[in-house]
C-alpha cells in the first residue's frame, strides 16, 4: 500500500528535499490520474514551489490565493472537482481540470502544501482527501520540519 511505502521512504535522517522528492514520485508513479503533483513549501505567508514532477509550475503563491494559498490560509484540504468554477484559480497548465491541496500542518504552523492535478474532471474524491491527509501528517511528525523552512 501506498502509505506503508511512503512510510518507509520517509528518513529524518536525510535531507527534507530528498524525502519530499520521493513521496512525490510515489503519488506519481501510483495513480494514472495525477498529470501534476508536489509540494509548495512556506515562508513569510508565501509558498514557494518545492519538489514536483509534471510540468513547469507556478514559483511562488501568496497565502490566500488560488486552490494552494487558500488551502494554506485556511489549513484546510481543497478538493475541486472543476477549477475552472474556481474563483481565483491560478492556471499555471491549462490541461488542469481538476485539483486536490492538503496543507502540512504541525503545531498550528503551516510549512506547506501537497498539490494534486488532474487533467480529468472530479478526479478527486473523499477517499483521496483521507489518505492525502494522513500522508501529510505522516511527513508533519516524521521529517524535522525546521528544515522546511526555506
């Protein structure tokens, strides 16, 4: 199972990108759907891209705005199955239709966001909302979070 893997790749030992990069490729190679996926690491009330595999993304992302910086301001998962009824949505692919966002949450601190996109329409649903949030808590209370900080 997915969990168990990423559970096992995840090493405090190791460099935070490293880890991140390979929890990336994971989700990648494990669901047909995801045409983009990584993470958006914070500083200031800014996200700022991190490890990804898909297409050329979006750098740096204000707390508040789009699907990430909603998502980080509210530290709450965002699940929507159309972006383009999104208001605000931030279209850095085009072929995007569809997106998941799970803030990494410890302590009440946001230290950044786990983005999904779908070129598929409502392509994620409740059971991804669960499993995305407890692979983001597992990371939160695995990794030494100060070296998230950029």
């Amino acid at each position: 199972m997915l969990y168990q893997q990423i559970n096992g790749l995840l090493n405090p030992n190791e460099p935070t990108v490293t880890n991140l990069s390979n929890v990336v490729a994971a989700l990648k190679q494990t669901f047909e759907k995801i045409s983009w996926v990584g993470f958006y690491l914070s500083k200031e009330e800014m996200l700022y891209l991190g490890p990804f595999q898909g297409k050329v993304a979006c750098t740096r992302i204000k707390f508040g705005n789009g699907v990430c910086g909603t998502s980080a301001l509210k530290k709450e998962t965002q699940v929507v199955p159309n972006v383009h009824e999104y208001p605000g949505h931030i279209a850095c692919d085009v072929e995007t239709n569809s997106e998941i966002v799970i803030p990494i949450i410890f302590n009440n601190n946001v230290y950044g966001v786990l983005d999904l996109d779908s070129t598929q329409f409502s392509a994620f649903d409740e059971t991804d909302k669960i499993w995305l949030e407890k692979i983001c808590e597992l990371i939160a209370n695995k990794l030494e979070l100060k070296s998230f900080l950029i």
